[in-house]
C-alpha cells in the first residue's frame, strides 16, 4: 500500500513545472484574492459571530494543512521533513493564529498573531523559492500543500483585518514588536538546536528559520549576517505592521469625520 500511496504523493517531473509568475502561480494568487473577496462579500454585514466562526474556520485549515502534512510527508518523501517545524513565522503563526482563535487566554493577541502570518506567508505567496527549488509539476502534492498553506494564512490574515471587531492600532503595536523578539529568539534556538551533522544517522542540516543567520536573498556576508540579519528582520517586519496601523488609523479618521456631516 505505501508503494501506491507513495506514487500519489511523490514529486511529478518532467514536463510542466511550477515557475515563479506562472500561469499556475497566478493562479494561486487569484485563488487567494477570490476568496478574500468572496467571503468579504458574504459576511462583510453580518453579526460579529457569524465573522468569528469564519474566522476560526479558516485557522483550522490552516492548521489542519500543516498538521496533516507529517502524515503525508513520509508516504511523499520517504522521511519527515525537520525543515517543516515551527521555527518559521509561517509555521510558528499556523498554529498560534489556530490557538488564538479557540484559546480565551490566547485571544487578545489574535490580531498580532494573524498580521505576522499573512505579512510572513505573503512574502512566500509571492516568491515560492520552496517550491521552485525542486522543479517539479504545480499538481504534485509538495506545490499543492505548500501553496494552498500559504495561502490560507494570507486569508486569514485579511479576513482578520477586515472582520475581525478588533483594528490595528499603534497603541497596542508594543505586542507586534514583543511578538517579533520572541519569535526571533525562538527561531534562533531551533537553529541552534537541529542545525548539525550526525554521519552516524546520516543527519546534516544547517537551518537558518526567520532568516535570522541569513538574509532570504544572501546579500548580507556571512561576517556580518549573523549580527544584521536578525535586527533587519525585525525592523522590516514591524515597519509593515506600523504600515498597517497607520493605513488604519488615517480610515478610522476618515470616518470620523463623515460622522458629524451625516448626523
């Protein structure tokens, strides 16, 4: 039976294969963008509720893609990829924004959670380098986990912005900036931690999760790298987060001001 399921879930090669910008991606892309769109539409007036259930929905399947994924990467790869733990922002908020959603301890933090995951996941959505690295066709089950994944956490995270009760605020960015340091000292123990080689198990990774040994497009020298790297993640994460709470604030002012005008 594993060699059947294995010919399921084994990378497809030769003929098409998944490029940055292709038809295929932009076809994720609009995946992802149509169904913003539609559930906006859908739920954009009704009762807060029904937009939190939403909300939690979504999370789930996010969630239950990258749960599920380890069940499924033996019987595609033959082994458990130790790349896939959560030590990424995309993987460490897949499972927080899940938690935040369901948890009354973890619920005030949802909204940071949600903007880390569709800022982190955005930036992959765009350039899939996973994906493209292995040069291999958009419908096998790596492409199709790895995009759809991806792309529900984007969804989640606009879905928050848009129908979640709470807005961005830069009162309350101090939990952005907490949530970067903390993410960036978790990242740097899970490097520290599996990065290694073991001949004896055939074991040799060097992680470099959040970018925080290295920047994602090798520009920084290996000298410098491991002092800069993890200070301009920071930095360029957090200034799109204040992006965000601006954008929101200068929406929150207009409104105020049709306010007096239609009273």
């Amino acid at each position: 039976m594993y060699s059947t399921l294995h010919g399921i879930f084994a990378d497809k090669t030769g003929g098409t294969v998944f490029t940055c910008f292709s038809l295929w991606h932009f076809f994720y892309i609009f995946l992802t963008i149509g169904t913003i769109a539609l559930v906006v539409w859908r739920f954009k007036n009704k009762e807060q509720c029904a937009k939190d259930l939403v909300l939690r929905i979504v999370a789930g399947i996010a969630f239950g893609l990258y749960m599920l994924d380890f069940f499924a990467m033996p019987l595609a790869y033959g082994e458990i990829d130790v790349d896939k733990l959560p030590f990424h922002a995309c993987t460490s908020m897949s499972i927080l924004c899940f938690a935040s959603r369901n948890s009354k301890f973890l619920r005030k933090y949802r909204l940071h959670f949600a903007m880390l995951g569709m800022l982190s996941n955005l930036m992959y959505l765009c350039y899939p380098s996973g994906v493209m690295s292995y040069e291999i066709h958009p419908l096998s089950y790596r492409a199709v986990q790895t995009l759809l994944f991806h792309s529900a956490l984007v969804v989640h995270g606009v879905l928050t912005l848009v129908l979640d009760d709470v807005k961005p605020s830069f009162k309350r960015s101090y939990r952005d900036a907490a949530l970067l340091g903390i993410m960036t000292l978790w990242a740097i123990i899970g490097n520290a931690v599996y990065s290694g080689e073991v001949a004896e198990v055939g074991y040799k990774h060097d992680f470099n999760w959040f970018f925080v040994k290295a920047d994602p497009f090798g520009i920084l020298s290996e000298e410098i790298a491991l002092y800069l790297a993890p200070f301009l993640n920071f930095v360029a994460f957090f200034g799109l987060e204040l992006l965000i709470c601006l954008g929101f604030s200068i929406i929150r002012k207009r409104q105020q001001k049709k306010e007096p005008a239609q009273s």
